[in-house]
C-alpha cells in the first residue's frame, strides 16, 4: 500500500519534510563609542613606504637635518618624502611591516572576540587563529573532523532544530557509526 503524501514524517527514516529555512538578518552595527579630544590616525594602505638603500647617499629630513645613509639601511617615506633613516639592523623598528592584505581590528571589535574565543585570543594574530581552531574543532577520539564553517553552521541548526546541542547531535552520529559497524549480539 503506497504511503500518503500527507504524513508529516518519512516513515523509513523518521525524518520531517524540510521547511524554508530564514538566514536571519545580519546584526546592526555597535554604536561607535564618543571620540577623545586625541586619537592616532592612518589612512587605509600603508602610509610610510621602505626603500633599501644599495649604497651610501646623504638623505635631508624634512627638518632640514642630513643623514647618511649606508648600504642596507632603509629609507622611511611619505610619498616621495624621507622622514627617517633606520639602520639595516634596528629595521623595522621603530615602525612595523605592513603586509599587503591585513587585517586591523578595532578595539571594540577585539572585546567581541575575546568574549566569543577567551581572553587574550586577540592579542596577536597566532593567538586568535589558535583560539578559531580551538572554537572549529570537532574531533571523535583521536580523529579531527575537518568542517566547513558552512557544515558547523549546518550542524549546529540541524542540532538547534531537534532541541539537542552541537556535543549531542555529535554523539548521535558517533552512536549511528557504532550500529552500523558493530553488531549488539
């Protein structure tokens, strides 16, 4: 006898039909706090630009003093202008390397993700890379499961559907691995 199209659930496997999902809304944007009467600025890009020097010149800062520079020192610039001479073997200090591609976190946005991954996981870029694969981990044993951040996402709406947590709905799937591998005699 053929099932109804009616039933609310599959018979075989107890799942329900799958409804539209909703992908929620983005967050609004935090306020931005009131300014101080000081604040650093930079303007996006990387303002100051060092160039090596292959071999010995005098260079004039903008403060009209001279400085020689010799082979292997950097010249620090704004644009074309020279604004310092740092020694091959101070660079980069006093200034930092800007790497084409990074990534500046505000201070609020830092609050949020040590909230989120612990604190301290915003103090250096190693730490909170290590604190996002702690938070996206999902291991059986000594086995690490390597999701997507689409799956996890998945796997945690699946587990939010059937009123179970992310561990629970893990725990499941590891008691399905065991039915279907070991037999219960």
């Amino acid at each position: 006898m053929p099932a109804s199209t009616s039933e609310p659930a599959d018979r075989l496997t107890g799942a329900l039909p799958r409804q539209e999902e909703k992908i929620p809304a983005p967050p609004a944007p935090r306020p931005r706090p009131p300014l101080p009467a000081r604040v650093g600025l930079r303007r996006p890009g990387a303002t100051f630009l060092g160039v090596r020097i292959g071999e010995s010149q005098a260079v004039t800062l903008p403060d009209d003093v001279t400085v020689v520079a010799r082979p292997g020192d950097w010249i620090v610039q704004v644009g074309h202008v020279p604004i310092s001479v740092v020694s091959s073997t101070a660079f980069p200090a006093p200034y930092e390397l800007v790497e084409e591609g990074s990534l500046t976190l505000s201070r609020l946005d830092r609050e949020d993700l040590d909230g989120l991954l612990g604190l301290g996981a915003s103090q250096s870029a190693d730490a909170l890379v290590a604190a996002a694969r702690r938070l996206a981990r999902l291991s059986i044993g000594e086995v690490d499961l390597p999701f997507t951040p689409g799956q996890l996402e998945e796997l945690h709406y699946r587990a939010g559907k059937r009123g179970q947590t992310v561990a629970q709905a893990v725990e499941a799937v590891v008691d399905r691995i065991k039915d279907e591998l070991f037999w219960k005699g």
